[in-house]
C-alpha cells in the first residue's frame, strides 16, 4: 500500500478507508502537489480464478460436445443428400451408445470440444480480466462489447475451420471413396460467420439484457437469467438457419441458379432450424447455465479463503 499524505502530513483513517474501498491510493495530497490516484488490481487468487475458468469451460464443453457432433453432422449430410437427418442422427447415436471409444476419439468430436472450450474459456477470462482491473469482486460477470468482440473472434475463427473441415468430411465431396475435396467458397465463410456473430450476440450479450424483461413468475420454475441463457440463442436460430444452408449449398452444389438454391434452403428450413435449436440450446443454453454455474460457485469459493 502506497502511503496516503494530507494537507497535515497524515490521512485520517476515515480518508484511507474512503480511498481503499475505491480501489484507490492517492500516492500525493499536499497543498503544493496535485492529487495522484493509484488503481489497484484485484489479483487475489488470480491463478486459481484462470484455472476456474479453464475448470467451468471444460465442464460445459463436455457436457455439449457429444449432442452437438452428432446434430451438425445430421445437418451437413441432410443437406448434402449423403444421408436424412433422422438416419444420420440414428447411426450416430448407435456409435456413441456401442462404441463410445471410438466416437469420443472421432475427429469431428474433437472438432466441437476444442471450439466450446475455447468459447467458453474465452468468455470466462474476459470476466477475469474486468473483475481483475475494475477492481471488483471475482464473481462479476460482463455484458460488454469486448466480450462480444473476443468471444466472436474466437468462436467464429474456430466455428469456420469446423464447418469446412465437416463440409469435406460429411458433404458432398466426402461421399465418394478417393473424391477431391474442393475448397469452401469465400461466400461459404461470409455467411458462416454472419451466422455465428449472431449466435454469439445472442449467447452472451443478449441474456442479461433479457432477463429483466421476462415476468417475476419464471421464477417459480427457474431463474429469469438462466432462461434468458436459454431462449436468446434459440430464437435466433430462425434467422441464422437459412445462413447456414446458404453456406453449405454453396459448396455443396456450385453454379446453382439463385432460384434453385432458395428452394433447397426453404426445403431444409424448418427441420434445420429445429436440429440447430436442439444443438444451440445445448451449447450456450445448458452449457451456458453450467458454465456460468461452475464458475459462480469456483470463485464464491475462492472469495470465501
């Protein structure tokens, strides 16, 4: 702690304590010197916070990672024509259930772990980081722009080399024992990551702007924030479905006429829309209550030592 001076030489306490329960140390407050204040950094335990982030992003991941590989692979080989919607999710199912080995060791499993922990922990870490220089308590959670904009970054970068990578794997081009698998169209990634900062806006900046609106009964069933969490990114999914089908006809099918195409994604629609809200729901609805959830009672536990 930097000394505090006053105009007699020494703070009052009173004085001390006003500043500290700001943040603040003034490093000068003579009559001859302007005053200077000091921010301090709440760095209590801030090892320990990073490992919670880290802690509640891998419980979330996990939790969703499985459901989630299995829907948007239904999705990109329904919309290819390798497969229905109802027999990929089928024959996937049967893998996880049989030979659960295999399908947590898959590629594409590794795929959608890698991206909801990174997400997940990337949004934690911004908590982190605004509770560390506010300062404030370790369980305050942000709504801001900068975790909109790093959580995008981070998602939509790793969302874009998933979707291709899913594309050559489950599309068209993967269907034929030694086919050439073509390269995403540009317009393909533009329209991927339209549709993901959409989904992050409604994930994590959404909810608690949500949440006030919706009427003090929920309560009786679950907290106003927590079906926030799940209703935002749902919704969206309207809008943001015919995005996603746009992106893979494109590379499903080149050259396509505009007319043709907007039949194909008006075809696949409604049964699209309805599996990404059964993968939305579970990856920042459920998965984002258990993240927010681990954390909270981490770093309650932390603020308690």
């Amino acid at each position: 702690m930097i000394d505090c001076v006053s105009r007699n030489g020494i703070t009052s306490a009173q004085e001390q304590t006003s500043l500290n329960t700001k943040g603040l140390t003034s490093a000068d407050n003579t009559p001859d010197a302007p005053s200077m204040y000091i921010r301090e950094w709440n760095t209590k335990h801030l090892p320990l916070r990073v490992a919670s982030d880290a802690a509640s992003a891998a419980s979330a991941a996990g939790l969703v990672a499985p459901l989630i590989t299995i829907l948007d692979r239904g999705i990109v080989e329904n919309a290819s024509g390798r497969s229905s919607l109802a027999r990929s999710i089928s024959t996937s199912f049967r893998s996880l259930l049989t030979r659960p080995h295999t399908f947590l060791a898959s590629r594409p499993f590794r795929l959608i772990s890698a991206l909801y922990f990174a997400t997940y922990f990337t949004a934690n870490s911004i908590d982190t980081v605004s509770s560390t220089i506010a300062p404030s308590p370790i369980t305050h959670t942000t709504s801001g722009p900068l975790k909109f904009f790093a959580t995008s970054a981070v998602n939509m970068s790793l969302c874009l080399y998933k979707d291709s990578q899913f594309a050559q794997m489950f599309g068209n081009s993967g269907s034929a024992a030694g086919a050439v698998k073509r390269s995403i169209p540009v317009a393909s990634y533009a329209l991927f990551a339209f549709r993901d900062s959409l989904t992050i806006f409604a994930s994590f900046n959404l909810p608690p702007r949500l949440a006030p609106m919706l009427s003090d009964q929920v309560e009786n069933v679950m907290s106003r924030a927590s079906l926030a969490q799940i209703l935002a990114p749902a919704a969206v999914q309207i809008v943001s479905t015919p995005l996603h089908l746009s992106g893979l006809d494109l590379y499903n099918r080149p050259g396509v006429p505009l007319i043709d195409r907007s039949r194909q994604v008006g075809r696949h629609w409604v049964g699209s829309t309805f599996a990404r809200m059964g993968r939305i729901i579970p990856a920042f609805g459920f998965g984002g209550v258990m993240n927010t959830h681990v954390r909270r009672r981490l770093m309650e536990k932390l603020e308690g030592v």
